[in-house]
C-alpha cells in the first residue's frame, strides 16, 4: 500500500498540525545520518561539467547575466500576449 497523506490521516490535520508535523520531520530528518542525494550518474555529470567549466572559464555565463535574460523573456512572453493562454514560439522553448 502506498504512504499517502490521505492513508496517514494527514489530510484531516489542521494547517497548524501539519505545519507542525512538517516541522518535527524536517527535524528528524536533519538528525539522521546524510545519505548521498544524487546517483552516480549525476556526480559523473556534475564532475564533467564542472571539469568542463575549469577548462574553459571564458565559455562560462555570469549568473547575473543569464537571471536577467531569462527575467527579460519571460517579461516579454507576458506582456506581449494579450490572451495569456496563447504563447508565441519564443516563449514555448
């Protein structure tokens, strides 16, 4: 049977009671003993890429320059679309 929040009774807790059990979980969790959060795959990737970066830094975006092109297209998918259901292709990809 799966863990769901409805077959924990979860569901029929106030906001306030789940926030508390939220709370006392997160907590449990923290105390527990760290267990890698990534598969092997992924750390092969990240070490990739991350050798990749040290090669290469000139090919590397600041952050600051790629939060502001993507703030700036999304401004544009908005403010351009006067049904906001509709999306013109640059803002689909």
């Amino acid at each position: 049977m799966a863990v769901t929040l409805q077959s924990l009774g979860i569901d029929q807790l106030t906001r306030e009671e789940q926030f508390t059990l939220l709370h006392d979980l997160w907590d449990h969790l923290a105390q527990q003993e760290a267990v890698p959060l990534i598969s092997e795959e992924m750390k092969a990737e990240f070490d990739r890429r991350l050798a990749q970066a040290d090669a290469h830094p000139e090919s590397l975006i600041p952050w600051s320059e790629v939060k502001k092109a993507a703030l700036e297209r999304i401004k544009s998918c908005w403010t351009e679309q006067p049904d906001r259901n509709r999306q013109n292709q640059a803002c689909k990809a």
